[in-house]
C-alpha cells in the first residue's frame, strides 16, 4: 500500500464536489522523462467547471530539441472527470496507478520562445498528428494537504488551498506524426483543488526530479507578495520523506529576460543537513496566463538535475507577474 503523508485520502484522487467559488480548479497534472532518450514532457487537465471552460496543456520535449505543444480551454459544464479536447487522465488504483492519453494536434516549434507570443506562434508553425498512452505508477508516497480546516477569507486570492505530489515511474508511448517514442522513465504529478487564479501570487519557482524508484525531489520557493514567502520540500526516498526546511535559489536567465537557463538551490533539511540541487535547463518554453488586463509568465523548463552522485531529467516552473 502506498505511504501517505498528510490527510489525503483515496477518494481525493478523483475528481471533488465543486464549491461555490467561481473560480474554483480541480485539476490534476503528470509530467515524464526518459532520460536515456533525451525527451519527456506535461500533460495538464484544469476543470474550472463554474467558468464553464477547462485549461488543456500539452508539452512535448523532444529528443532533438523541438517541443510540440496545446492548449485549449474546451467548454465544460461539471467536474465529473479530467477529459477533455483529446486528453483523459483515469486514475486506475487511487494513489497508486493512472493512465494518461492524448489523442489530437500540437504546434511543432523549432523555436519554441515563439510561444511569448501564442496567437503568433499557432498561426506560423506546422501543426503535428500527437497520440500519447503512458501508465503512471507510485515510485514514493502521496505528500500534501487536502486544506481541511483551513479557512479561505477571500476567494478571489487564493492559489492552492488543497495540493498533493507523488514521485512516478511511466511508461508506455508517444507518437507524432508517425514515429513512436517508446517512454520508460519517471516523473511527477500533482492533483489540486479550490478556488485559484493564477494571478493571485508575486512568483513561484517549483523544481521536481525523480531519479529513480529510490531518490526524488521537489522543491518550492513561494512569494504570495513581494514581501512574503514561504518555502519548502521533499526528498523522497523510496517510501520515506525528509522535509526541506529552507531553500535558497541561484538562478540564472538569458539577458533581460525572465527566460530561466539554470539554478543551483541550497537546501536545509529538518535534521539540520544542507544538500545541493544544480540545474541545467536543456529545452524551454514560455507560457502566459492573462485574466483583466494582467499577464503571468510561466517558464517550462526540461531540466537536467545533479542530486548527490545522481543525474536525471524533470522540470523547472517559473512563475512570475510581468503585467
């Protein structure tokens, strides 16, 4: 059985009741390396059934450098289950097993910075046949908090109320336009709910890596203002968890630019141990987010991580208010 930290329950990985805040997500989110390939990617289903509308991702990293990638925001009118233009997340054995699949399109970017311009970058670039079958199986513990008792005073600020990660090993394929990739690697998801708008925080650095069934990491630096944060994370391994108490990150960035290219985070351990993450950012995309007038930069890094004697692929999530 699948170790739990905090009070997630089974039933928390289905989809939940919907609350009466407009602006109320229940979304769940995978993302996979195989680091032998060079290649990996996210796939994201964000219900905000209340706004009759879901946030469809999907990003491809591959082997040669280009990134394939969707997003779509289909009409939905309840949060009965994560399927929607083409993407279906099914939870197979609750904390335990899922299956994602993708069936559709995606934009093929040889420069994928083009995407700091989406309608540009949808309008001039092929578009690419994408299918996708992987299986996601528990390679550490369900971590997190289902917000119980925690009182939300407004809404309309709130960011991630309830929100728990679990380290993966995937497999399965994925095939575009033709040629299959064969996928046996790890990952990481996350499954949140309650109300959110990605506007309501100052910045966010979220770093994650699973280096295998015995080592996985991940790492968050919150700002909810410009004078506030809050920092944390997790060292998983195998089915134990040391927390992260500190975190204090070195980024690096192309020239005027909010662009991350790499990052070396000092972190503190709940036992008094400091450890070091590095990073290299291989492949990049910059996304945005926009709601009345105000604009999020959301950098999607495919990231090479040193942990220890160990290296692995995962992602590097930038977050920051530039509008």
């Amino acid at each position: 059985m699948t170790s739990v930290y905090g009070d997630i329950k089974p039933e928390d990985d289905y989809t939940h009741p919907l609350g009466p805040e407009k602006n109320f997500n229940d979304s769940m989110y995978f993302n996979f390396f195989d680091t032998k390939k060079n290649t990996g990617g996210f796939l994201r289903i964000g219900n905000r059934a209340n706004e009759r509308y879901a946030e469809v991702t999907l990003c491809l990293y591959l082997p040669t450098g280009e990134i394939l990638f969707n997003y779509r925001r289909p009409e939905i009118d309840n949060n009965d289950a994560f399927d929607a233009s083409g993407m279906k997340f099914e939870t197979l054995e609750a904390l335990t097993k899922h299956r994602t699949t993708y069936e559709g399109t995606a934009v093929f970017l040889t420069d994928p910075t083009q995407m700091a311009d989406p309608s540009h970058a949808f309008r001039n670039n092929p578009h690419k046949p994408v299918s996708i079958e992987l299986t996601h199986e528990a390679a550490g513990p369900v971590y997190g908090s289902s917000g119980a008792g925690r009182e939300s005073p407004d809404p309309e600020k709130e960011f991630a109320k309830a929100h728990y990660e679990q380290h993966m090993r995937v497999a399965g394929h994925v095939i575009v336009d033709g040629d299959r990739i064969e996928i046996d690697g790890f990952g990481l998801r996350d499954h949140s709910w309650g109300p959110r708008y990605w506007q309501n925080i100052q910045s966010y650095r979220w770093l994650n890596c699973t280096f295998g069934p015995d080592l996985g990491i991940m790492v968050t630096e919150v700002r909810p203002t410009a004078d506030s944060v809050t920092q944390g994370g997790v060292i998983v391994r195998g089915e134990t968890i040391q927390r992260i108490t500190s975190v204090d990150i070195d980024s690096t960035f192309e020239d005027d630019s909010p662009f991350h290219t790499g990052m070396k985070a000092t972190l503190g351990l709940d036992d008094g141990e400091t450890v070091t993450l590095e990073g290299a950012v291989k492949s990049f995309i910059p996304l945005r987010n926009r709601r009345e007038g105000l604009v999020t930069h959301i950098g999607e890094g495919m990231t090479e991580y040193r942990l220890f004697d160990r290296t692995a692929l995962g992602i590097s999530e930038y977050l920051d208010q530039v509008e």
